[in-house]
C-alpha cells in the first residue's frame, strides 16, 4: 500500500492489509520478546512488497538483482509500560 493509499484508506481496510501481509511468505519481520513479553519489532523481506521502495526516487533499483529490505525496528525497554519508540 502506497503512504497515499494508506493516508486514504479505513483502519478494517489496513487491518485487512495487514493481515495479507502476515499471512504471506516469507514473514514480514520477526518480534523481540523480553520474559515472553513481546517489547520489539524489526520489518524486513523483500524489496518488491514495498510499493514505497518499488516507487523510489530516493533509492532507486539499480538492477535485477533480488534484495531484501529493513523497514522498520521497535523497541521498548524490559518492564517498561511506555510504548515502544520507532
């Protein structure tokens, strides 16, 4: 989903979305758990299922080589009841 698609869309929509995305191979990232509490987050896969990267001007594709991508890492502190920080 593109950032305008997403500024545009309903939350069931990225809900939907979002479960797509999970239920795909290979998984779209891995948790962090501290004590069996999940306190972290790191995206990652394959550039192609990133329609911001497919479309950027910034990084462009430069071949046709396959390459994966991390997009996006959380973290919150063990036994810290703040939300983790991007």
């Amino acid at each position: 989903m593109s950032s305008g698609d997403y500024s545009r869309s309903t939350q069931p929509t990225r809900v939907a979305a979002l479960r797509a995305q999970l239920a795909g191979t290979p998984a779209p990232g891995m948790l962090a758990y501290v004590d069996a509490e999940p306190t972290g987050w790191l995206g990652f896969g394959p550039r192609n299922r990133v329609e911001r990267l497919v479309r950027s001007r910034t990084i462009p594709k430069v071949d046709d080589v396959a390459v994966s991508r991390h997009i996006q890492s959380t973290q919150r502190a063990a036994g810290s009841t703040a939300p983790p920080h991007t």
